[in-house]
C-alpha cells in the first residue's frame, strides 16, 4: 500500500508498506480517504529538535476514511462506515480521558503523523474508541477537517472562550483553515465577526463566508478599527492563532474584560507583556491545543446540518509536499485536502 513518509526534514517520500495485520481487539482498520493538512505539519516538516521522534515517519494528523474491517469486540462500527478519527493516542483511563476532556489527557502516547505514523497511507489499523461515524452529507474531505480544524474552533470558541449569542469576535487570518471554520461557526450562533486577512481577494471571500467587516491588516492597523467600530469599546473575544505579531494588538482591540483564546503562534512565538494591562483590563487569555472528543462530534453534526469546511485545494498524496509549502506561504483561503 502507499504511504507518505517523512524521512527527513523537509523530505517527504512516497513509498509502498506492508498492508497492516487484521486489526486487533477494539481496534478497526480504516481505507484512508482525506487527509487535511494543518500548520502542526508544517511544523512537522521543517523538523523541530525538542520533539521526540523517530524518522521515518508516516505524515498525517487530521483524516477521515472507511471502516475496512473490524476487530474483536467492535460492535459500534461496521465496514463500510465513514470516520473521522481523533489524532492523538490518549490512554482513556487517566481522569482527564474519563471526564471526556481529552487533550489534557496525563498519559498521551503521541499525535499521530507529528510523534507517531500518521493518517498518509491507505491502510491503518487504530483503536475504535478514537473513532467517530461521519453522519450522512458529509463527504470524505469535509470529514477529514473534522478532528482538528473544526474540533480546535468548537474548543476554542465556545468551551473556553465562551463566546455567545450577540457577543463580538475579532478572528485573526480569516483566510486561513481555522479562520474560515472560525467565521462560519461564530456566525452560525449569532455572533458578529470582524476578521483579518491580508490581500483584496481573501477580503471578499471573507465577506462572501459572512464576516461583519474585514481589515486587510497590511493597510490598516486592526486593533484600531477594532475599537472605532465598537465605539472604543473593544471586541469581546480575540481568535488569536498568529502570534507575536498581533498578540499585544489583540490584547488592545479587547474589551475589559473580554477574553483572547489562541491555539498558535505562525508569526513567532515569544511576546511582552505589559501585566498592569492585563490585570487593570482584566483580560482573560486562554491557551487551546487541539480538542475533544466531543467537539469532534459536534463539529460533524454542523457539518451536517450546512456548515462546511471551505476547501482551497484538493491535492493527490504525490503532491502532499507541494500543499505544505502552500499552506506554508499563506496563499490559501480555506483547507489544503490530500485525496487518497
Ligand atoms: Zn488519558
């Protein structure tokens, strides 16, 4: 079977495996279909020395695919049925993993494409517990934003920044595969979007996916207009996920006591921060990695019901390399889907 491996940094390389073995108890094997890329393969790509890993590694964290078999002790999944998986292996025993709060679970054995072979090959074989039904309407690609990109924005928005009904967001790169589901899902509950992007084209299409107001933050400083549109209020949650190059701007555009959640740091990673600031304002900033469970599950049931992931490109796994330096170049609107 094909898979794509990276052997080393910056080196991706198309190479044909073993099929995986029938899969064991609790576990099905899975026809992989989609595979979404996302910047923690970047990251992944240009090699990071603090991560513990070994090369060669099969590339991949978020992907959606067919149940080809199943193993002992199965009963929810049958072949044929479209999933979505979850891209971290947690242990489902520690606290955490028991109160359904995944991403913080205590004993996490890797995320699978970043410290483990990932979801880029046809065939795997994976516990059915990180498992979750694709409902029907959605197809393969759609699915395979699921666990991260669509699972990260529920997170972020609505468990941590708790972002309401008639509430104001300001959501960085509006362009990008966090930002378009980031629009999409805070309007579909009644919020107002004011959002960035850096280019005429990704403004329109900003607008078109139903931002409130778009500031191309190359010809204008966006904390400010964030301000003057709310009367010098300020916004009542940041979607950060830039970094060093907007993160004080968007402590700026907040309102007192508004709250900033960030799951990234593309444009750098370490900031100053002026703490009379943050207590005298009384921000709250909340940091988000990845999801649970749960979010996945209601990312796809909005998938469902109309909310689709905006893809920018479909890609074959050949060209998986190319959709990185893509996605890299920020000369996207939307997801970067690899086809297998
Ligand atoms: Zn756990």
């Amino acid at each position: 079977m094909r898979a794509l491996r990276l052997v080393a940094d910056r080196q991706l390389e198309l190479v044909d495996l073993d099929a995986p073995p029938p899969p064991g108890p609790g576990e099905v094997q899975v026809r992989v279909r989609a595979v979404a890329l996302n910047h923690i393969d970047v990251w992944g790509f240009r090699g990071m020395a603090f991560a513990k890993r070994k090369l060669p590694l099969v590339a991949g964290a978020e992907a959606a695919g067919e149940v080809a078999a199943v193993g002992e002790g199965v009963a929810k999944l049958a072949v044929g049925q479209g999933v979505a998986m979850y891209g971290a292996l947690t242990c489902n025993i520690c606290p955490a993993c028991r109160a359904g709060r995944d991403n913080l679970c205590e004993n996490v054995g890797g995320i699978l494409g970043f410290h483990l072979d990932g979801f880029a090959r046809e065939l795997m074989n994976i516990p059915a517990r990180l498992c979750l039904p694709v409902p029907d309407g959605v197809g393969m690609v759609e699915a395979a934003c699921a666990p991260i990109t669509f699972s990260t924005v529920e997170h972020m928005l609505f468990d941590n920044a708790k972002l309401e009904r008639g509430e104001i967001v300001l959501v960085h790169a509006g362009g990008s595969g966090i930002g378009t589901a980031a629009i999409t899902l805070s309007k579909a509950i009644g919020a107002t979007v004011f959002t960035t992007v850096g280019d005429a084209e990704k403004a329109a299409k900003a607008k078109a996916l139903g931002a409130d107001h778009v500031i191309n933050y190359r010809e204008e400083r966006f904390e400010s207009i964030a301000r003057r549109l709310t009367g010098k209020r300020g916004v009542d949650v940041v979607f950060e996920h830039t970094g060093a190059d907007t993160f004080n701007g968007s402590l700026l555009a907040l309102r007192r006591g508004g709250r900033l959640v960030t799951c990234g740091a593309t444009s750098g990673a370490t900031i100053q921060l002026n703490l009379m600031q943050l207590f005298q304002q009384q921000y709250r900033i909340l940091g988000s990695f990845g999801a649970s469970m749960r979010n996945i599950g209601d990312g796809l049931q909005k998938m469902a019901l109309g909310l689709k992931p905006i893809i920018d490109t479909e890609v074959p796994l050949e060209d998986f390399a190319q959709g990185l330096e893509r996605l890299e170049s920020r000369r996207v609107f939307g997801k970067i889907v690899v086809r297998l």
